[in-house]
C-alpha cells in the first residue's frame, strides 16, 4: 500500500491569505499546505479520502489519473468542495466513482452538491457522477480491500476516521471514544491531526495528538491539517521519535 499526503494544512491553507508570518512567507516547501487530504494506492485500487478545495490541484501535482473510491471524513468546505472536478475521473474513464461516510456527511454532501443529484435536472458527465455508501463504523470490504471507519468526535458531531490495514488517517478530531481507540491498535502508520500549540474547541493541539501517539505506539506517527502557527522544521525538532510533521507530497510505503 502506498499513501500520498495530498494536502496537510487546516482549513484556510498555508499560507494564509494575507499573513506575512514567518511560516506563511516560509522558503521551505514543507512550509506550503494545501487543504487535507491523502490518496491511497492499493494492489489495483485508487482510493482519495476526501475531495479539499485544492483536489485538481493535487491529483494533477500526484499525477493520480483515476480513482475508484472517496472515502469522506465529514462534510467541512475544507474536505469536500472540491468533488465537482471528479467530473474529470467520470468522463476520462466511463464510470461513476463510489463514495463512503456516515449518514450526516453524506447527507449534507446531497445537500451541498444537489445539482448533481437531481435527476430532472442533470446532464450527466457536467456533473460528478457518484454512488452513495452509507457506513456505521464497522468494518467493510471494497474490491477485496477491508477497510475500518473510527468513529471520532470533532467538537459535538461525529465524524470518519479509517484504518486499512496498519495505516489509519484521522482528522479533524478533538475526541476519540475509547472503544474506537481500540481499533487502532498495532498501527505501523498513523496519520493524525494536530492544528497548533494552543488548545481549540473542535481539533486537537500538538500537546493532545503527541498523547494520543504515545498511548497507541504506532511504528511511526505524522501530524497534519496544521496551520502558520507550526514551522516545519522547528516543531519537528522539538517532537518525540517517531512523530513528524506531514508535509505535502509525502509518500509512505507499507507492506
Ligand atoms: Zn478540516
Ligand atoms: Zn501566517
Ligand atoms: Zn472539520
């Protein structure tokens, strides 16, 4: 299996529109965000967890050409508002693409991108062609791929982790239900959101994500959807083994 981090930063991007900070007019590349997202390669199968503002973007930046499933987190701007250039996929390859979340995201998707489901209104291919997969959050198989949703609280709703064999992704998390820690146990990868130093009502900081890393011990722990309070480099140095930063464009290979 191998994971492309598509995009690592917090809902406004980094850099921020207008700021003149230090990581905002950073050189360093890892110091550029673009909104959260990772794209999943397994045997065959194409899988995108969520479609950010930025999604053509970054499967142009990938070279991703194709994909067979969205697996979506929940219904922010930040995760699904670019899902109306998955028209490129539908047209380029004849199919509609099967998308995964809970009931409320997905609901709230129909809602937010009704002119592509309303079938008087529709001229199929100018519109994101998609097939609704309601989950609970117990595990399910897509072509051959067993994959896990953990369900996790991102302030006062719950939202979509998931785990496909030993790598989970998580984001937008602020709580994470014991039993669903339970999930996530003997990781080799785990990627997990961390925002900034201070606390916020709806997503972890560094201090609760390194908490959650060192209780489940993956082999190796990146922390993403991050904002300009966080320079690359500097937070890396100051972070236990086994923790970094992700950055965009980051590949992670697991067997
Ligand atoms: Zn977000
Ligand atoms: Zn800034
Ligand atoms: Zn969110």
């Amino acid at each position: 299996m191998k994971i492309t981090v598509l995009g690592s930063g917090t809902s406004q991007g980094v850099p921020i529109i207008g700021c003149g900070c230090r990581t905002c007019t950073s050189a360093n590349p890892k110091d550029n965000r673009l909104r959260a997202s990772v794209f999943i390669k397994e045997k065959d199968t194409g899988l995108l967890i969520d479609t950010s503002i930025d999604f053509r973007q970054q499967i142009l930046r990938a070279g991703i050409t194709d994909l067979d499933g969205i697996l979506f987190t929940h219904h922010h701007v930040d995760h699904i508002f670019g899902l109306d250039d998955l028209r490129q996929i539908n047209q380029r390859h004849k199919k509609w693409v099967d998308v995964f979340g809970n009931k409320f995201t997905l609901d709230e998707i129909k809602v937010t991108f009704r002119y592509a489901l309303d079938e008087e209104l529709i001229s199929y291919w100018a519109v994101p062609l998609m097939k609704f997969n309601y989950l609970d959050n117990r595990e399910f198989e897509f072509r051959g791929i067993k994959i896990i949703p953990i369900e996790v609280f991102h302030g006062r709703i719950k939202i979509f982790g998931y785990r496909i064999g030993k790598f989970a992704y998580i984001t937008d998390c602020s709580r994470i239900p014991e039993e669903e820690m339970k999930k996530l146990e003997g990781l080799d990868v785990l990627i997990l959101n961390s925002l900034r130093r201070l606390p916020h009502p709806t997503h972890f900081n560094v201090e609760q994500a390194t908490d959650i890393a060192l209780k489940l011990k993956p082999k190796q722990t990146y922390f993403t959807h991050i904002t300009h309070d966080l320079n690359h480099d500097e937070t890396n140095a100051g972070l236990p083994d086994g923790i970094e930063l992700a950055y965009d464009g980051l590949e992670i290979n697991i067997d």
